[in-house]
C-alpha cells in the first residue's frame, strides 16, 4: 500500500490495473494498493522518498539533500 493523492491513483489504476488497485475498504483513503510482484522498485523508492519530503521537518530535509544532492 502506498500513499497517493486520488488522482494519482486513478492514473496508476487506469495506467496499470495488473499493478495497482484498490478495494472498497480504501475508497475514501487516498492510497493504492500494490501487487507485490508487479511492483516496480523505482517508482516504489520515489513514491516513499516524495511522501516522505512532503511531512519531513526542514532540517531533516536539509540533511537528507546535503548528503544525497536532493535525489
């Protein structure tokens, strides 16, 4: 399960419906239920990192892009 806006996840379900779903259960949730052995690992890590850079502290933020260059 990974963190999306809503349109976001109508995009990767219309994109991808073998890879990406979701149930009635996470209808109102803005997430996107994955299946484990379709899952593209890079677009995994940028999912996580993005969420991630969204919530995180600016000082964590500015620790995080002076050791990686912002990647």
């Amino acid at each position: 399960m990974f963190k999306t806006s809503f349109e976001e996840r109508e995009m990767l379900i219309e994109a991808d419906p073998d890879t990406f779903f979701y149930t009635p259960h996470y209808r109102d949730y803005p997430l996107v239920l994955v299946r484990p052995e379709r899952l593209d690992l890079q677009w995994a890590r940028a999912n996580l990192i993005r969420v991630w850079r969204a919530q995180a502290p600016r000082r964590l933020l500015k620790a995080y892009d002076a050791e990686t260059g912002g990647a």
